[in-house]
C-alpha cells in the first residue's frame, strides 16, 4: 500500500514535470526554431550545435555564478546572465559561428548554421 505523503510527492513531481513541459511546449510553440544551449558547471552544453538558417538559439545560465553568451566575431553579445536568466540571438546566415563567456574565457562553444 502506498501511503498518503508519498502519493502527495509523487503527485507533486509529476506536477512540476507537467510544468516544464507546457513551458518547453509555449516557448517552441512560439518559436518552432528555437534551441537552447545551458551554461552548467562551467561548461556549455551542447558544446556544438548545428540548426537551420533562421534558427533562434537560446543560452540559458543554470549555475549559481553569472556567465555571457560572446561571438567571435563580434556578431552577438550578451550581457552578464545570472542564475536562470537567457540570452537570445537568431541565426539567418549559414555559417561557423563560435562564442565563448567572457567571465571564463574555457567556456566555449560553436553554432553551425546550415
């Protein structure tokens, strides 16, 4: 028999994951393109990332200390991101796009854009 506290967890985490699904569901809803990159334990991830021309790519920062989204190239730039905050950036030419966080300099990543 299952008891009561542990149904009441057991429905509260399936709740919690019902949420971030409708989120995940609104936000590509909104943007079909969409594609997100996390910044987590000092690293982005994924690392590489290959998406169509038009694609909109958003870094989000889920470690507790702030982190940015850089181009090489100059292209784009955010501002310091703390914990759960996201940049956005859309890519509508094809090409080699590779960014780094300014704050620390090891985190890198590339975008290619087919």
């Amino acid at each position: 028999m299952i008891s009561y506290r542990f149904r009441l967890t057991l429905s509260a985490a399936s709740l919690a994951a019902l949420t971030c699904i409708a989120a995940w569901d609104a936000l590509a809803a909104d943007n079909p393109s969409a594609t997100i990159v996390v910044a987590k334990d000092f690293m982005f991830s994924p690392n590489t990332l290959t998406v169509p021309a038009g694609s909109t790519v958003t870094w989000t920062n889920h470690d507790e200390e702030p982190h940015t989204v850089v181009g090489d190239t100059g292209l784009f730039r955010s501002g310091a991101m703390d914990t759960d905050e996201s940049f956005s950036f859309k890519f509508d030419q094809p090409g080699t796009y590779h960014f780094i966080c300014s704050i620390h300099p090891q985190m890198v990543g590339t975008i290619v854009v087919q």
